[in-house]
C-alpha cells in the first residue's frame, strides 16, 4: 500500500504519540522556557515530516526528514537536562529516551528509503 498521505506515516505516527507523551510529562512543570521548548521541539518532529511529505519530491521530503531527526536530538538533549534539573525521574528519562530512539531509527529508515542510490 503506498502512502497517499502523512498521517499514514508510521513516523508521522510515532512522532505525534511522542508529542503527546511530552506534552502530558510536562505540562505541569513551572519552567515555561523548558516546557516550551522540549514541546516545541518535539511537535516540530511531526510537523517537518508533514511539510516535507506534502512538498511532493524526495529531495524536499528527505531534506524535512532530516530536521524532523534534528528536532528529535533536540528533545533527547533536553530529555538529559530535565534529568539533571530533578523534573523527571531515572525512570522516566529512560522510557522517554528510548521512545526518542525509536523515533530516531524510524527516520533513519526513511531517510535511507530516500536517498538516491549511486
């Protein structure tokens, strides 16, 4: 079945739970400029994958999907800071980590898929 539209994307997927998830951790933490940016961060996952679906080439999709991946460092990174800042627990940070490493070997997988071959 090919993909007629972005939401049929398993990483758009993915990427929107993960928002989600974030967004529900977080949304109590008095830290407005962390909460901000981990959420804006992690929404911007989805979003660049969206806009770069709908750009309709493979060089524009691809390119979208590398900052989608940038996006999902981005929230790991600050995953690892709001372990410092006491705001998630050992526990906590290792699930997050591990659903931002999927998301990461997800896109990975369709950056690879594509990329031209030489």
């Amino acid at each position: 079945m090919a993909i007629k539209c972005f939401e049929d994307m398993i990483a758009w997927q993915k990427a929107q739970d993960f928002a989600v998830v974030i967004y529900k951790d977080f949304k109590n933490n008095n830290d407005w400029d962390f909460k901000n940016q981990i959420c804006r961060a992690c929404i911007s996952i989805s979003n660049n994958l969206a806009e770069g679906f709908d750009r309709g080439t493979n060089p524009e999709f691809r390119r979208f999907s590398y900052i989608a991946l940038a996006s999902n460092s981005e929230v790991k990174s600050m995953l690892y800071l709001a372990l410092r800042l006491n705001y998630i627990d050992e526990i906590r940070f290792k699930a997050l980590l591990l659903k931002s490493e999927k998301i990461a070997k997800i896109l990975n997988g369709l950056i690879n898929s594509l990329t031209p071959s030489s």
